[in-house]
C-alpha cells in the first residue's frame, strides 16, 4: 500500500471567472462572494465552540471555513506527472479550503460533533456550474489518531493514492469535497471516539453529510454527487452507497468509482484473533505487518464507537492494553509497527485469550456462537462483523459502479478481490464494471486509473461518452473467492 499512502464564499482568485455584479444574471455566486474565509486552519480540528443542540436537520451546516493552499495548474500536473497518472492533460487549477460540518456518528445515539475536510474548486470549471456534479473522495487507510486526518498531509506528495484522485478530479474541472472523516476533527472529545476503522455507519454518515456540506457553499452546482475512493475509502464509498437509502443524501448518488476496495467481511479482522489460522498460513506481524495493525484498529475503535469510552482496550491482553490506546491515538500508517511488533509474533498473541477463543473460531470457520468461550460476546462481534459490509439494495443498486484493480495487487489480493466481485453481483445482484490494469500494485492502480475515473463522471454526470478499457464481465478477475473468511 502506497503510503499516505467550505456559506459564504470568498474567492479571490475567482475573481477573473465570476462577475460581481448581483444583476449578471449568468453568475449564480454573485451573492455568495461577499465574504472571506476566516478561520484559522488550526480551527478546523479545534474544539468547535457550543453549536446549537444537535438534529438531522443541522447535517452538512458549516461551522468553520478556512482558506488553504490554491494549486496551480501546472502544480495539478507535476503531481499527477510524477506520480505516472494514465489521463488527459490538467485543465483547471483548484483553490483550496478546509471546513468543518456538523455530522453525527455511528452510535446507537447518532451523537452529533463536527467533520473535517478539504474543497477543492476548480478555477476552470468543466461545463457551466449549475451542471456540475459535486465529487466526494474518500482515502485509504492512513490510521485513526489525530495526526493522521487526510487533510493534514502533504497536498504535494506524488505517492500518495489520495492527492492523485482529488488532483485528477480537480484538474478536469470538477468540484471536490474530501471528508476526514468523524473523529478526526476536535479529536479526543467527549462523545467523538477515533474514527471507526471500516465501521460502516459511522464512515458512512460523514461521507454523506460531505455532499450537504458542499452545498452550503457551492449551492448553485447540479444535485448529483459522484462517488470516488481507494482501499479503505473504497469501503468507505461503497459503504455510504449502502446507507443512501436509509440516510439520505443532497441531491442524488449518480455514480460509483472505487480503485481496490477493501470490500471484504470483516470477519477478516476478526480471523486475526485465530493463532491457529495464522500459524496455518505463516501470516505473521513481521510479515504483513498492516493487517496487525489493522486487526488493532478496528477493534479498538469499533468497541470505543459502540461500548462507550475505556472499553476499546478490553478485548486485548492486559499487558498490551496501554500499548493499544497509544498505538491508535498516535501511529499513522507506516511500513513497520514496532509498538505491535515488539508484543508479538502473530497478530491473535495482541488479545486478550478469552475474546480471541470466543470470536476467532466464528471469524474464521463460521463456528456456531454457542460453542465459542463467551457466546455473547461472539454474537455480538459476529453482528459486527457482519453488519460493517453492508448491501447495497433499493434506490442504491441503481446506481452504476466502476471498480479498478492491479493484477499485481498483493494488499488485496486476486483471491480476495474476487470475494468482492462476487458480493456484489452474486450477493446484490449487481452488475459493476471493472478496469483491470495488468501489472499494477496496490497504490499503482489509482494513478493507472483516474483518467478513467474523471472519464467516467463526465460520462455520468454530463452524458461525455464513456472511457474505453472497462469490462462489464470483469473476466480478468478469474481467481476465485478464498472461502476463509466466509464471504458474509
């Protein structure tokens, strides 16, 4: 895995593309320009004040607006040209912001806080604004502390899978909102626990809450939002595709594109917990040293999410308990973890014997959750676990989806992605197309494909004729569907 890898509206540097008057009558932000963004950057993960009591109706209201870095042309496209992208020539500049948006989270009380995120606006918009379709970007995993939110890293980096997807999106003149995520902004706070790792609720909300959030600020572009994420954020997408439904949305989900995604049970993080399996495949911390700390991630932030504060330390072996609170507030995503791998061999000697006897059988096996040492508690992991993919059903199967894959993907590899693909057009009946690029890891495919990506929301959202190099039978995806996990 590659590492990492705002309403009123003051722009400047727009100022040469949006007349002033407020009689022009072909300027839909003549009245919308009147202000600049104030807040300081550090304000948009700060303790945001006292907001008024929090319902659904206060979703995507911004609470602060700040102004960022604007990227030039030519910036956009010596990131992209560094960073090998396979797609057109940059045509638009962005001008920058960070904002943060109410939102709620993925508890049983739906507890309101604020979202961070970027905007990046085209200073050379595609088509005329009121077509223009809002693009949501949802990263990878990058880890769950404070540090570690999307938004804070370098905008600059080629080799991050992120920076690609808004560069490329951005630069073919479309409007980009990229969320942090709930828990990253005012981190630590009461009621706003670390971001659930792949806890589909609670990526979901903030995910959606984005294309309201847009809105308040740019209300003149067009109701569709389209859809963009990798790895991890290709869970996160998928995720709030699922939850449209139910949730909602500004506008409507016009389409999907998500590169690589880690649309897998997660009964997968729950496996982590069987020695006995890992010892079976020889998968050590040391030799893949991500899905340790991802096995810690997950469970940490789920029980933090759902069991309240304090209990996200439970599940692991008294000895490593401190060690777990500290590792998910602080470590971001890196090529070693020595906080994990100084306690272990395999990722199951990080938990606590009970918890791992109780859920790693189920995980695994499918074990019936009265034969496992606390039923319980296996129940209740196994609901989880099965809960964080869910279908996509109703209005949301409607809508199209676009997967990319690497051949040579060794983070997700042939025989998982397939699970997957089979998920989705054998379990949801759906009918996905999918851009294989031979050859391509993990990180590689962002780049080899965004063109694509960029091709296909002018497709969708404008009616562009669509990119070539996509299948709809995704026969490239040939290996089948490792049974282990069950594919739940």
């Amino acid at each position: 895995m590659r590492r990492p890898l705002f309403a009123l509206l003051a722009v400047p540097m727009l100022a040469t593309v949006f007349a002033c008057s407020s009689d022009d009558a072909a300027d839909p932000f003549a009245l919308r320009l009147g202000a600049d963004a104030k807040d300081s950057i550090d304000s948009i993960y700060a303790d945001p004040g006292t907001l008024p009591a929090y319902d659904r109706s206060q979703r995507g209201v911004i609470v602060k607006f700040a102004k960022d870095t604007d990227r030039s042309v030519e910036d956009l496209q010596k990131l992209l040209t560094t960073a090998k992208y396979d797609g057109p020539a940059v045509t638009s500049g962005a001008t920058v912001y960070r904002i943060s948006y109410r939102t709620e989270r993925g508890d049983k009380n739906n507890t309101g806080v604020v979202a961070s995120a970027w905007l990046h606006v085209p200073t050379k918009p595609r088509v005329e604004w009121s077509k223009l379709p809002a693009v949501v970007v949802s990263r990878g995993t990058r880890g769950q502390g404070k540090e570690c939110a999307a938004t804070k890293a370098d905008p600059t980096e080629a080799d991050d899978s992120l920076n690609v997807m808004i560069a490329s999106a951005v630069g073919a003149g479309f409007p980009v909102i990229t969320p942090d995520l709930a828990g990253y902004a005012n981190f630590g706070a009461a009621g706003n626990p670390p971001s659930g790792y792949a806890v589909a609720a609670d990526v979901a909300k903030s995910t959606l809450d984005a294309t309201r959030a847009i809105r308040k600020i740019l209300p003149d572009i067009s109701s569709k939002n389209l859809f963009v994420g990798h790895s991890q954020g290709g869970h996160t997408t998928l995720s709030a595709l699922a939850l449209s439904n139910d949730y909602g949305v500004e506008g409507e989900v016009t389409g999907v594109f998500v590169h690589a995604p880690l649309w897998l049970s997660s009964r997968s993080w729950g496996a982590l917990t069987n020695k006995s399996a890992l010892s079976l495949l020889g998968i050590t911390v040391q030799s893949s040293p991500l899905t340790a700390a991802i096995a810690v991630w997950y469970h940490y932030t789920q029980a933090e999410l759902l069991d309240g504060p304090g209990e996200g330390v439970k599940m692991f072996k008294p000895e490593f308990q401190a060690v777990a609170k500290k590792f998910v507030e602080n470590q971001c995503l890196g090529d070693a973890y020595p906080d994990i791998s100084s306690q272990a061999v395999y990722a199951s000697d990080l938990f606590d014997p009970s918890f791992a006897d109780s859920v790693g059988g189920m995980a695994v096996y499918d074990t019936a959750c009265a034969d496992a040492k606390d039923p319980a508690v296996c129940a209740k992991w196994k609901a989880r676990y099965t809960g964080d993919r869910p279908n996509i059903t109703g209005k949301a199967a409607a809508v199209p989806i676009v997967v990319s894959y690497g051949t040579a993907d060794a983070t997700i590899g042939a025989d998982r992605i397939s699970c997957a693909k089979d998920r989705l057009e054998k379990t949801d009946k759906l009918a996905p197309t999918w851009c294989v690029e031979p050859g391509k890891d993990h990180g590689g495919i962002v780049p080899a494909s965004s063109g694509k990506a960029t091709g296909w929301f002018a497709h969708w959202a404008l009616g562009e004729a669509a990119p070539s190099g996509c299948s709809k039978d995704g026969a490239a995806i040939a290996t089948p569907c490792n049974g282990l996990p069950p594919n739940d």
